[in-house]
C-alpha cells in the first residue's frame, strides 16, 4: 500500500510538472507577440528587410499560420531541442545553448553544493551553541548574507582575491575539469554566501528542535557520543525542511548566475541572456528562459520525491488520507 501511495504521489507531481511547462512555454513563446512591433520585424532584427528574408521567415516560423498552430509548431521544435535562429548571430540557437548550458550547470552544481555544506555545517554550530556569543554572530552574519546580492559580493570577491591578492583568475570559464573549479572558486563562493543564508536558518532552526525531541534525549541516556547524536539523528530530523527548499536555493542559485556571470566575464546562459536582452534577440531570449524555467520545475520535482524518501510522514499521511 505504501508503495502504491508513492507512485501516485510521484505520478501527480510528475503530472503538475508537465502542464506548469506548458504554461510556461505558452508565455516564452507569446514574447515574441507581446512585444512591440510586428513579428516579422522582430525576427529581422539588424538584418535588412528583403523578400527572400520575409518569405524565409514565414515558412521558418509558420507565421502565415494561426496563433495556436504557430504554437504547436514551436512546441513540436523545443522538443526537439530546435529553437530557431539567433537573430543577432545567426548561428542555430540550440548550438548557443550547447555551449553555454555545461559552463552554467557546472557553476551552479558547485555554487549548491557550497550553499548547502556551508550553510549546514554553520547552521549545526549555531544550534549546538545556541544563545551563545557564537550563534549570535552566525545568525548576524546569515543576516549580512542574504541582504547581499550575489553580484555585489563578486565585485568584493573579484577586487579582494583576484585585483589585490591575485590569488584567482580574474575572469573567464577556464579549460578542463580543475582549471574550470579554480576560475569558478569566487563566482561560486559569492553565489553560496547569499544562498547559505537560508540553509543557516533552517538548519538551525530543525537542529534546536531536534535536540529537544526524546529520542535524542533517549540516544545520549545509551551513552552515544555527541557526534553519533548529532549527525545519526538529529540532523537527519533537522535537513527536512532543508531538501524541502532544496529546489528553492538551487532557482536562486541558477537565476543569481546570470548577474555573476556577466560580473566574471563567464561564456554561460546568465551572459548569453544579457546580451539576447541588450540586442532584443528574442529567439535566445525564448530558449533561456524556458530552459531556465525546465531546469527550475524538474528541481523541484526532484526535490519533492526525496522529500518523501527522506519524511516517510508524507506518504503515511497519504495514506491513512
């Protein structure tokens, strides 16, 4: 039975994750619409307007066609991984995209996994040294990192380590698997300092009330040691809620990227989409955005299927419902 609830939990969240990419493939791809101006003189862009372009155009797009036709069109394209034309380069959108993607993937991988080592070894300190000189300090330095943008703390970062120090490149994605880790220290670094703010807080928070709960008290009174105590039941207890906004610091993660990579001169989906926005290439433009927003709404999905191997509750719940 506990298996059964499970599936259907995963099936309906798999469900909601489908129609919400609808919706949102529905709104990227009426940019293009909502825009001012005609289609066709968006799609030109720079170009000049001959015939032959117009006539390409048309049939490229099938703007000769209904709205809704157009649509199907361009969902049948997306998955095939084809998004047009770059109006500002000419090179084949998904080829952009196949270049880019990797070196921001790769930044917020690391930039996570950063966040959230960080934020919850800081956040076990502050509990376990709760009212103390050390728990004040990390909550008001939790409280400085998340008042700081991302791409505020990178100029900091850029300034102290790389300008000064020269401990860092300055900029660019770098070659290879350790060059790339070293050029991208500081961008993930500047990314995680916001982020681990929140994982701080709830990992502190889930850890003040775990240590409280008997069967902590139960576990010290068989005489294990503090360290089997905090990591083999109270922080499994403390990192619910912790997955549970797992998809929540990896949006802002991927999202706060786009400023930090323009700040480092990163070669990534964050520069590409500033410069689409700067020359109106609203082709790259549609593809970001959707891909951004596919990335955010399969993280999530992800992260609601651990919340329920991690919280066993959830389909308890499910299931006496």
């Amino acid at each position: 039975m506990g298996r059964r609830v499970y599936v259907e939990l995963v099936a309906k969240r798999m469900l909601i994750a489908v129609v919400l990419l609808l919706v949102v493939s529905f709104g990227v791809f009426s940019l293009i619409y909502i825009a001012p101006g005609s289609a066709i003189r968006i799609l030109i862009g720079p170009r000049p307007v001959t015939p032959q372009l117009i006539h390409y155009l048309e049939a490229e797009y099938h703007l000769d066609k209904p709205f809704f036709v157009q649509y199907f069109y361009y969902l049948k394209g997306v998955v095939k991984f084809n998004f047009g034309t770059s109006i500002a380069t000419s090179q084949p959108v998904s080829e952009m995209i196949d270049s880019a993607a990797p070196i921001t993937i790769f930044l917020g991988i690391f930039a996570f996994i950063l966040t959230l080592v960080a934020g919850v070894g800081i956040g076990m300190a502050a509990a376990v040294k709760q009212r103390t000189n050390v728990d004040r300090s990390i909550v008001g330095l939790a409280v400085f990192g998340v008042s700081a943008p991302a791409f505020a703390t990178g100029f900091l970062l850029l300034y102290i380590f790389s300008v000064k120090l020269g401990w860092f490149p300055i900029f660019g994605a770098g070659s290879g698997f350790t060059d790339r880790l070293w050029h991208f220290v500081l961008p993930a670094v500047a990314l995680a300092i916001s982020g681990s703010a929140l994982v701080v807080k709830l990992t502190r928070a889930g850890m003040i009330n775990a240590l409280d709960q008997d069967f902590v008290t139960f576990a010290r009174a068989r005489g294990l040691t503090q360290r089997r105590v905090l990591f083999g039941y109270a922080l499994r207890n403390a990192l619910v809620p912790v997955i549970s906004s797992g998809g929540v610091i990896l949006a802002y993660v991927l999202t706060g990227a786009v400023l930090v990579e323009v700040t480092f001169n990163i070669p990534g989906l964050g520069s590409m989409l500033v410069s689409a926005v700067d020359s109106k290439d609203v082709t790259v433009i549609q593809a970001v955005a959707l891909l951004f927003a596919a990335l955010i709404i399969f993280v999530n999905l992800l992260t609601d299927v651990l919340y329920m191997v991690v919280d066993p509750r959830i389909r308890m719940g499910s299931s006496e419902a």
